[in-house]
C-alpha cells in the first residue's frame, strides 16, 4: 500500500544535523518504495535568521501557504518533526481539520532554550507537553528519551523511532590524510554552547585536539583554544575523511537525544569517548566500541585502546532502512481519525 505523507520540518537544508539527516534518509527511502511525500520546510516560505544562531532559518506567517499546500497534497499521514514556526502551523491545521497526526521529539528543547535564554526547563517542558498533547504517537529516539518524557508528565503514546548510518559510506580510511601529532582526538558537530565542546578542549591530553563544524561559537573557541585545530565545515568525501582520520571521536553533549554522529565514527572504525548521558548511554551499549565516563579525560584515554575492527561491525546493525520501517509502522491515518471522531459525537 503506498501512502501520501505530509512531512512538516523546521529542521532542513542548509543546516547539517541529526534532524535534517534522519528526515532526509527517511524520506529518500519511502520516495524509493514507491509513497509520495509532500516536505514542507522553511526554504519554501519566507524567513528569517533565527536569534543567536542565524544559520537557522524560522517560517515567516506561514500558515496559509502551508494549508493550501496541505489541502493540495490531502495527505494520508501527516508527520511533525519539530517544534517551530512550521510545527505550530501545522499542529494548528490538524486541529482546525480535526485530523489525527504524529510528531517526534528530536531535541531536547528546554534545554537549549535553558542554554541559550534562561528560560526556565520547567517552562521549556510545560511548552513542549502542550505542543505534543495533541498527537495520536510522539516518535522518540531511544529508551533514555522515553523515560525523560514520562518523567517530565508526557501522556502520550510513546514510539521507538531509531536512527542509522550509511556504512558505505563512512567506513575506515588511510589515517595519513590528517598529518598531526597523535593521537587525534576529534569533536564533529555544530560548534555551538549546547555541545559542551569546551568540556572536551579543557582537557589536558596528549597528542591533538580537532574540531570539524561551524556554528556560532567558532569563533570565539578558535580565540580562546589555539592548540586546537578547527578545520571549520567539511561535507562529502572531506568529512568522512576527517572522521576516519581521527583515533577517537570525544562526544562532551549533555543535550543530545541521540548523535547520529557516534555512528558515523563508528562506521569509520573510531571509537566514541563520551559522558554518561541521554543519547551515548542509549547508542553505546557496548563497553568495546566507547567509554562513557563522567572524567571525558579517562574515557579518551581507555576509548583508544578499543579495536576499530569492533568499533565497525557494532555500527553495521544500524540501517536506515530499519528505521524507515518503523517510522511508517508508528504513522497513524489522517483520515479515518476524522470518521472515529464524528462518531464519539454523535453518540454524545
């Protein structure tokens, strides 16, 4: 049976992130299985840069335009993957239309918001509880992320929405690419304050600290950590390159729900040093692909005696294809929500 999905994201190009990744693959292979997806994303609206972080795009009064979309497309499953103005625009469709829906929580939100505002967690979740109230399944990442929600009063029907990795194409590679003092321990993400990359470059380590990213506090880290080599923004064969190039990939997010990223190291054969936290506790279960520890320094410091052999087969049991399956399995009809809500009234 092949479906026409509304996929409404906040999250998209030319930002480079789990988010974007994760729609991007689950999409490509649902277009490949024959459904038609109709993405609704900022690039087709008005924006504006999001404050302190410009790379950001928000949707400018988008609601008509997504609802006439909407309308055009008459979806069979509609997806929100974010919170933003796109999010709220379409949560606010759904609702006008009484259609059923599903969203999925990629971030933690009230954190960031806590990092970069002072906004209070406690009104960051009281948001988000109220955002999400309204759907029919919320798509989480992980078991850790459940329990969070729970723990933070969410009510509805929690789902497993894993994340991937394309092994072929990152996988290991000549280490001679990088020609640094070893051994090179290596950051790649967004250079911004929510990953906590200072945890990782206050460390006193041997050997090379590199960051591969841009983001809104390049320049200032690149200032303060001149011992540290800041590559800036690398794509395509470059990225994987570098990923493959390091000989242990430090992960210091506290935020993340996930981080696709400790897989594409570990495809690259690299081993992951990262905190106890939501997301490494969830994608490293294995004490032979990656140390957690509350001393990062001691978790580089074991990370690098692991095997890259180890550290590859543990991430070739992650597909996209395995997590596209149980994205369209967690979708709810749109449609047939309408009819069961027509006869809750008139039985009223």
């Amino acid at each position: 049976m092949t479906l026409r999905i509304a996929f409404i994201s906040d999250a998209w190009q030319p930002q480079i992130n789990g988010v974007v990744t994760t729609i991007e693959n689950t999409c490509a292979i649902l277009e490949r299985s024959g459904h038609q997806i109709k993405l609704i994303t900022p690039d087709q609206f008005k924006t504006i840069p999001c404050p302190t972080y410009p790379s950001i795009q928000l949707a400018l009064a988008c609601y008509g335009k997504l609802k006439n979309s909407l309308d055009e497309f008459n979806p069979q499953r509609i997806h929100i993957a974010t919170e933003g103005p796109l999010g709220m625009a379409a949560r606010r469709y759904c609702l006008n239309r009484r259609l059923a829906f599903t969203t999925s929580f990629h971030t933690l939100f009230a954190q960031y918001i806590n990092l970069r505002f002072k906004i209070p967690v406690s009104w960051g979740y009281g948001f988000l509880r109220w955002f999400h109230a309204p759907a029919k399944r919320v798509m989480v990442a992980t078991s850790s992320v459940e329990s969070e929600l729970k723990a933070r009063g969410f009510k509805n029907s929690l789902v497993r929405w894993s994340r991937g990795v394309d092994s072929d194409f990152f996988h290991p590679r000549n280490k001679n690419f990088i020609s640094l003092p070893r051994p090179v321990s290596m950051f790649v993400g967004r250079v911004a304050i929510e990953k906590n990359i200072e945890a990782f470059l206050t460390l006193d380590i041997s050997g090379t600290k590199v960051v591969v990213g841009d983001g809104p506090q390049l320049k200032e880290l690149r200032a303060k950590y001149p011992d540290t080599v800041f590559v800036g923004f690398q794509s395509g064969e470059l990225l994987a390159s570098y990923m493959a190039a390091a000989d242990v990939f430090v992960f210091p997010s506290r935020t993340d729900t996930f981080g696709i990223v400790m897989l594409d190291a570990l495809a690259s054969g690299i081993p992951v040093a990262a905190f106890p936290v939501t997301g490494p506790v969830d994608v490293i279960n294995s004490d032979k692909v990656g140390k957690l520890d509350e001393d990062l320094k001691k978790a580089i410091t074991e990370a690098l005696q692991l095997d890259s052999q180890d550290c590859r087969n543990y991430a070739l049991d992650y597909s996209w294809a395995n997590c596209t399956e149980q994205f369209i399995n967690n979708l709810v009809p749109a449609f047939e929500e309408i009819k069961q809500l027509e006869l809750i009234t008139d039985k009223a």
